[in-house]
C-alpha cells in the first residue's frame, strides 16, 4: 500500500484553519504602512529634498547626487524607525522574478564599533555580481558587471526587516537586462505619442499615462499532497493524473462560498497587501475547483507591475503559513481552467480624460474612438508579437495547447461599438458619435427592485483582447508571467501606431482638410485595413482557426517559434524608432525566451522519465504480478472449463497492464534518446524547436498510458495523489 500517499490526503483533511485575527484598524488605517509613500516622504524628508524627488517622480528631471544623499538618509530614518536592519536593491532579471541582495545598514564607525548608514549613492546606484542571471550573451561570465539603480517612480517599501528599492538592472554597457527597463522606455514612447494626438482634441494635456489592472488568478493545494507529487514541486504542474470523475462540471466552484481554510489565507494575504500598499479589491472562486482570484484596484503601469510581482511573491508566503503551495502556473491540471493574469489596460490624460471610455459630447467621443481604433491597428499589426509578448513553455498550455483557446490574437469590440465602427467605415463620420450611457432596465413584475442600469458593452470570455467598456481587457498573459513583457509591446505598438496616425493626419491637414473630416477619413480607412483582427464570435472553434488563417492572422503554434516575432525586420525598427529595445537587446531577449523555454521541457522531460519509471512502472508491474500471482493458484486448483471462466477477466487486465507498460517503457526511451539529441544542438533556437517538436512531443502519449494505468492499479498502491485528492479543499 501506497503509505506516503495516504499520509498526507490524511494529513491534508484533518488540517483546520488558521485563525487569523481580524486587524485591529480599518484598512484605511494602515494602507501602506511599510511604503515609503507621500506622507512618509513628507515627514521624513527635508522640504527642498521632497520637492526635488517629486519633480523627478512627475516629470523625470534627474536627481542631483546632495538631494539623492538627503532621500537616503530620510529614507534610512523611517526605515529603522519601523524595525528594518538591512536593504536591497529589487529588480526584475529575465528570470521572470524578483531578485534581492541584502545588505545591512552596518559600516564601521572608526571606534571598533558600528552605526547605521545608508548612503544618496547606496539608494542610487548597486553593482550586484550579474553572472548568474540570464543575459542573452550581453555579458560574459567573465565581465559580469550588471548594475541596478533606482527607479524614483515606484516607491521603497519595507518587507520583514528588509527596505527594499525598486530598481531598474542594467548591463555595463547600458543594455537592459531586466523588465523593467524596456517597460519604463514603452510608458515614456506612448506618453510622447498620445500626448501629441491628444492635443488636437484638447490642447490642456501634457501626459498621457498606461494604466494596468491585473487579475490574478491561482491554484491553491495543500502543502502535503503537494510534497507528494514530485512533478507539482518541480515543474508547479501535474505531468500525469487521470481527470477526477467530478471536477469543474457542474460549474458550482465559481463565485461559490470559500472555504474556511482559504478564507483566513485570503484575509491574511489582503492584509499583508495592504500594508504593502497594493489596493487589492476583489477575491472570488475561479471556474476550477481549488482556483481563484484575486484583483486589486488599477494603478499606473509601472506601479501596477511592480504590486503584481510583489504580489506574487506574498501568495507564495501566505500560502505556506496557511499550509498550502500557490500554483500560479498556467495549467497546472489538465481537463480544468488554466490560470492567467488578465492584464486590463487603458491610456488615461493628466486632465483626467480615460481615454479608452466613451464621453458625453460627439467631440469626446471622436477622441476615444480615435484611440480606439488605433489601439486595434496597433494590435492587428503587431498581432504576432503580442503573441509573442505572451508565449512561454507553460503558457503555451492555455493558448494553442490541445484543449485550449487558439495561439491566435483577435480583438472584440462588442455589438454597440462595432455598429459605431460600421457607421465611420461607411459614412465617413458624418453622423454625430453619440453612445447611449448606461441604459435603464425596468424589472417587469419585481417593483420592489432598483431600476437596473445595464451596461452597454457585452462580454466575451473566448476573447483574448477585449473591449470592455473603459478599457482593453488582455486576457492572454499568464499567471505566472511579469506583466511587463505584454505591457511593454502593447505600449509600443500603441505608440508606434499614435506616430504614423500623426504623420497620417498632418498630411491630410496639409492638403488643406478640417481636422475633424480628416480624422473620420483616417479612422474609416483604418478600420476598413485591420478588419481582420476585428472578431466577436467564440473564439475557442475550430471554425475560427481556420478562419483566421483565411484573414491572414499569425496562426503559428510552436513557442519557440512565436518568439522569432521580436527579431521580425519590422518589428525590430519599431522597438529601435521608439527608443524601447535595440537590436542587440531583442536577440539577447529571444535567447533568452529559447534557452528558458528549452530548460523548462528539460525539466518536465526528467520528472516525468523518472515518475513513469521509478513510481509508475514499479507499482503497476507489482499489481501485475499480483494478478498473475492469483492466475496461477486458479490454475493449479481449477482446470478446463472453470480455470477459464475464472481467468477470463484478470487474464485480460494482466495484457492491458502489460500493454501499456510496454508503451511507457517505450516511449519513455524515445524519450531520452530525444533529450540525448537536442542536447546536442548547440543554436538556442534550434534546440528549443527541437525540444518543443520531439521532447515536449512526447508528454501526452506517455501520459495516456499512465492515466490509463491510474484507472487500472489497484488505488492502494498508486503513490501520487490523485486528481481528486489534490482538487478539493474541504
Ligand atoms: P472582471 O469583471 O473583468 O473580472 P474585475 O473586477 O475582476 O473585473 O477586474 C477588473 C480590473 O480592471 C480591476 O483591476 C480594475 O481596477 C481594472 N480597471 C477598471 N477600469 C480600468 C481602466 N480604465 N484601466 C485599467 N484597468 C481598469
Ligand atoms: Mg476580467
């Protein structure tokens, strides 16, 4: 019998809540408590210091080393006040985390003893030894000079005993070696560009600002059925696990009661949120039994960005003291949802405008839908990138993978907007753009219901690029990505499109055009060229595949092939003519999607080689010679008629065993021999295709046999928790 196995289900079940008790303030009392926000700036700064810093934070001026030195010490001050012994510079490598050196705030004071410093050029500047973060050959081992320096625009904030400094990490020789980099550059490009379209509508603006809400969604499990599944605590995924005869069905999980145990951990982790100043706001069940959600309330881009990672990395610690194991990867069970991280995005004016929402004049109105429909040139043209923008090895499971949406990108609009998008192709404007508001809903019969007011924009769930009312909804980033790699390529293409729209308009000017015909001109024919990445059907079909090929989408499937997109001829001027990543940065960050993309199947292809052949294999040969065991004492007590009618059945279970076993044997070896050979190949390129054609390749057939023998072996000596084990928290 399985012992481990049993264990830990008994473990997990008898496990209570933890009682987390209720904050004794309201939140809005301690939101931000360990942030070094405004009002700690205020109190800790010298007057001259804080208005320099919040130049700097509003307008980017440069800050001059004496003020960098005050910030230092104000920041030092609070810092200790609130119990921090040490700092770190926290930044953002291609690893897809956080990284974080500590260092204390300790120096020598000359007298044998030590005091507290924490000096302007400390808080500016670091040289953290780089050599292991993956570079893309930007840096050799062997000058592995990287630098990290802060980023003034996200605040510091303290987590245990650590402040901790945004920052941005750099190469020696000024490439980026991090998210944050290109994403700072894509907010400054699209701020520049929509800044410039904004003034023929309303002079007064002079910032445009990206905005971000993420949703996040997760896996919960329980940490000992976790630690009972090799490949959950290697890969984050179940390489194997037949589907629990119940699992997300009868549709009762979503938005249904949470748990006891989950509840606490979700009070816990708001909490820990918000102290940290992450305005998280809504929680719910997922669709998946065992998932769910989490949103805070939207921020500025790069702020927003950086409560996102810092988010993830609470999840993961709140998660372990409630003893549970966040699974933030992207499916990590077949047959049920997959996690992602809708990555809800809007451009909005220091005036206040959302530029992305409907206004109440037809003046208004042509401004959004000129940001409108430039958002939807910039995704047509640039569909293959964002793609790209998205793909990872265990993305590619939700988008493109077997039982999941289509790898393609399509934008909805909804019916209302389409219509107005309809009338502007084919009446060049000539209609006022008026939209009906919110509309009221009368409850026929239930007089004692509140009027309704039912909003204008309709849903779509099996799109991956929504227009949701105010904002573009980008429902195909990953769980378990940095949002800044789709953010940064939306941004740019954005930007990219708001420039040629300028030099687009201003031509038609020239000839003498009044603006307002000139833009409607513009949009009709813009809207008329990216027809093909406008769909608002169901995007999980099949029909659609096929129809987005007719239209000429980009259609590719394999990951590491996505990734050419960001070395593509047009691709690379656009990121050059933004100043977002050169051209030496793109294919320092493709090796890096391939080399990180080859490692991940590496890995999965290890722990599924040895589960088959050290878990899988020895439990069912054992059932099998159990069987055979019995076979054989039929045979010596019966003979003839009888012996058979009593071996028919274990007879045929004994060849099914053997039949699968032999095909896991099999495709197992094929398997190796596989890794053995794109190993070989040297080009990161062309080792991940072939890790993605003959590795990855062979997951699902060797997973079949061993689903198969899951449903065979006796459940008393299979080792892994199952499917239904692992899905349902009491
Ligand atoms: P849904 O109904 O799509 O599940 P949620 O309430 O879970 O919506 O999350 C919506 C997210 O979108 C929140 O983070 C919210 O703050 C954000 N959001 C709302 N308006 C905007 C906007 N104009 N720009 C960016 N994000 C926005
Ligand atoms: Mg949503």
């Amino acid at each position: 019998m399985s012992m481990l196995r049993f264990k830990m289900v008994e473990e997990a079940i008898q496990r209570k809540a933890l009682e987390v008790p209720a904050p004794k303030e309201r939140p809005s009392e301690f939101f931000g408590k360990y942030v070094f926000d405004d009002e700690k700036m205020r109190k800790y700064l010298p007057n001259q210091t804080y208005q320099a810093l919040r130049h700097t934070m509003l307008d980017g001026t440069p800050l001059q080393r004496s003020v960098a030195d005050s910030i230092a010490a104000g920041m030092k001050q609070w810092a200790m006040d609130m119990g921090a012994t040490h700092y770190t510079h926290w930044f953002q490598p291609l690893t897809g985390g956080t990284a974080e050196k500590h260092d204390a705030f300790v120096e020598k004071d000359g007298r044998g003893g030590v005091l507290e410093e924490f000096s302007g050029k400390l808080l500016i500047q670091q040289e953290p030894d780089a050599s292991s973060f993956p570079s893309g050959g930007i840096r050799n081992t062997f000058e592995a000079r990287g630098y990290s320096a802060w980023d003034p625009t996200s605040p510091a904030f303290i987590v245990d005993t650590t402040l901790c400094i945004p920052t941005i990490f750099i190469a020696y020789t000024g490439e980026a070696l991090d998210y944050k980099v290109p994403l700072l550059r894509s907010l400054e490009a699209v701020d520049r560009a929509a800044t410039e379209v904004c003034r023929y509508f309303d002079p007064k603006v002079s910032r445009v600002f990206s905005y971000l809400g993420w949703e996040q969604e997760y896996f919960l499990v329980d940490e000992s059925l976790w630690a009972a599944r090799p490949d959950l605590m290697l890969t984050g995924r179940t390489l194997m696990g037949h589907e629990s005869a119940k699992n997300q069905q009868l549709e009762d999980h979503y938005f249904g009661a949470i748990p006891t145990r989950v509840m606490a951990f979700m009070k816990d982790l708001e909490y820990e949120c918000w102290k940290l100043g992450i305005p998280v706001k809504t929680r719910h069940n997922e669709v998946a039994p065992n998932q769910f959600e989490l949103a805070p309330i939207f921020e500025e881009t790069n702020l927003a960005n950086d409560h996102n990672l810092l988010l993830m990395s609470i999840l993961k610690k709140v998660s372990r003291r409630h003893s549970f194991r966040v699974l933030l990867h992207e499916k990590p069970f077949k047959g049920i949802n997959g996690s992602g991280k809708h990555n809800n995005w809007s451009l909005g004016t220091d005036t206040g405008v959302n530029l992305l929402s409907p206004g109440k004049t037809p003046k208004d109105n042509l401004q959004f839908v000129t940001f409108l429909v430039n958002v939807m040139m910039a995704v047509y043209k640039r569909n293959g990138l964002l793609k790209a923008s998205i793909s990872s090895a265990t993305n590619a499971h939700r988008l493109g993978a077997n039982e999941a949406p289509p790898a393609i990108i399509s934008v909805f609009l909804g019916s209302q907007i389409s219509a107005v998008l309809e009338k502007i192709e084919h009446s060049g404007g000539n209609d006022p753009l008026i939209f009906d508001d919110k509309c009221g809903l009368k409850m026929e019969g239930l007089t004692h219901i509140p009027e309704l007011l039912i909003d204008n924009t309709d849903r779509n769930r099996t799109s991956p690029f929504a227009f949701t009312g105010n904002r573009f909804e980008f429902r195909a980033v990953g769980s378990s990505e940095n949002c800044a790699g789709a953010m940064t390529v939306l941004n740019t293409a954005v930007a990219d499109q708001l420039r040629d729209f300028k030099a687009d308009l201003e031509a038609r000017l020239a000839e003498g055009a009044e603006l307002e015909t000139a833009v409607f001109g513009l949009l009709g024919e813009y809207i008329r060229t990216c027809k093909a990445i406008h769909f608002d059907g169901n995007g999980y079909t099949d029909q659609w595949k096929e129809e987005a090929r007719r239209r000429g989408l980009d259609c590719v499937n394999s990951v590491p092939e996505i990734f050419d997109q960001y070395l593509e001829a047009s691709n690379v001027k656009m990121f050059a003519r933004m100043g977002v990543l050169n051209e030496k940065e793109l294919h320092a960050r493709a090796e890096v999607k391939w080399e990180t993309y080859t490692k991940k199947i590496q890995i999965e292809a290890r722990v599924l080689g040895d589960l088959a052949l050290n878990h899988v294999l020895p439990v069912a040969s054992r059932y099998e010679s159990l069987l055979l065991d019995k076979l054989f004492k039929i045979k010596s007590l019966f003979s003839g008629e009888v012996n058979e009618r009593l071996s028919a059945q274990d007879m045929a279970l004994v060849e099914k065993l053997s039949e699968h076993m032999s095909e896991i044997r099999t495709l197992t070896s094929r398997l190796v021999e596989a890794r053995k050979q794109a190993n070989r190949i040297a080009e990161e390129r062309s080792k991940a295709i072939a890790y993605h054609d003959t590795v990855a390749a062979l997951f699902e057939p060797i997973r079949y046999h061993i689903d198969k023998l899951e449903m065979i072996v006796d459940n008393e000596m299979w080792p892994l928790p199952k499917y239904r084990e692992l899905l349902f928290i009491r």
